[in-house]
C-alpha cells in the first residue's frame, strides 16, 4: 500500500509541473502579443490631407502596440478636425492599422466671415491646407434662411463645374429672393436659384453650343443665353 501511495504523489508533482509549465507559456505568449507594435498603418479616403496630419491627431504616429491601441479614442481624436467629417480605424491580419478617412468637401470662401465653408457647414480659416483649395468667393451675405439652402444647392455641384466658378453673388430680385448670380471663370455668368442649382452640372454641354460666345446664361427661368455686345 506504501508504494501504490508514492506513485500516486509522483504523478500529481508531475501534473502540477505540467500545469505550471504551461500557464507560464501561455502567460510569457500573452505578454510578447501585446509588445508587438504596429507594423504598418494604412491611410485611405484622403485627398487633400497630407498622412502625416491625420497621425498627428492620434496616439498611433510612434507605432506603439497593436493589441492596446484604442480604436474609439483615435477615432473621436481624428474626427474632431474641421477637415475630416468622419473616421473608421480598423486592426487587420499581420498586426495593420487601417485608417479610413472622410474628408470635409470645402465648397466656397466666404468673403464676409473670411473662412472656407464646408459641406457640413462647417468653416476653417486660411491656413497652409485651406489655401490649396479651389473654390469660389461668395462676394455677399446670404440671409441665414436662406444660408442653408444654398449650402445644400452648392453640395450639389460636381468638383470639376465648382473649380469654373469664380465668385457667387446673392442677387434678388422682386420676383425671385432666391436669385444666385455665378461668375465663369472662361468670362461668362450664370443666373440660378436654389431650386436649380444642380443644373449648373450641365454647364459643359451648354458651353459646347454657344460658339465661343460670352454672355449670360439664365437659368433662373427660360432658360436662355444673351449674348454680350
């Protein structure tokens, strides 16, 4: 019976080494997971934004580990700069960090605040970003009723007609307290109100009948061209 109690006492030290074996692999394993750092952080979505910028807004630009970088914090960090509208950070396969970007379209320079106006409404001043961008001058005040309205008109003209208008006027006139007049880089101007902004999108095929000619085109209503003397 003395034996049989020996060997059993062999055998429980020998799990128990076992046990703590492996509890201190797992324990070291664990440990050298969260050292890892970051090996690669991906930016996309971005245009006008230079990548360094966006690192610059979060606690990522040194690389630190993968498995304890926050997601949500860097999120709320990056989203909170005027240029960018909103962000999504995801951790991918061989410790990568994806950093989605939407930036803030910028849609025109306000002359009276002297700020550049984003889609969202939102506004920044001049700065070594907003100086690049290629918008046009609202000359005038827009009343605030009809501020948004306009924002939500100018939303809807593609980039490559908003980079041909030069300046905006709000021009009224006793039929219409919604009348826009736009100044065409290439010298002609464009007569618009809130409800038909989005037809200035049709300036290219327009100009491609008029000849060469300069003058105005009138969209507010009838839709005509006169030609200037």
């Amino acid at each position: 019976m003395a034996k049989k109690v020996v060997k059993k006492t062999r055998i429980k030290l020998f799990n128990l080494l076992l046990v703590l074996l492996i509890l201190t692999g797992l324990f070291f394993g664990v440990k050298f997971l969260f050292q890892i750092p970051i090996q690669n952080i991906i930016i996309v979505g971005n245009q006008y934004l230079e990548d360094d910028y966006i690192l610059n807004l979060t606690d990522i630009g040194d690389y630190p580990s993968f498995l304890l970088t926050p997601i949500h914090s860097n999120e709320e960090k990056i989203s909170k700069s005027n240029y960018i509208d909103s962000c999504k950070i995801r951790k991918k396969w061989g410790f990568l960090l994806e950093i989605e970007i939407n930036e803030n379209r910028a849609l025109f320079y306000d002359m009276n605040q002297e700020k550049f106006v984003f889609n969202n409404g939102e506004s920044v001043e001049k700065d070594d970003i907003s100086r690049s961008f290629r918008v046009p001058r609202l000359l005038n005040y827009v009343p605030d009723k009809k501020f948004k309205k306009f924002l939500k008109g100018m939303g809807n003209i593609k980039n490559d007609i908003l980079s041909k208008i030069s300046d905006i006027e709000y021009q009224p006139n006793d039929y219409d307290k919604d009348r826009f007049l736009l100044y065409m880089d290439d010298g002609n101007m464009v007569y618009l109100t809130l409800t038909k902004f989005k037809m200035i999108n049709q300036y290219n095929n327009v100009l491609s009948q008029l000849e060469n000619h300069k003058g105005i085109l009138y969209l507010d209503s009838g839709n005509h061209f006169q030609i200037k003397e």
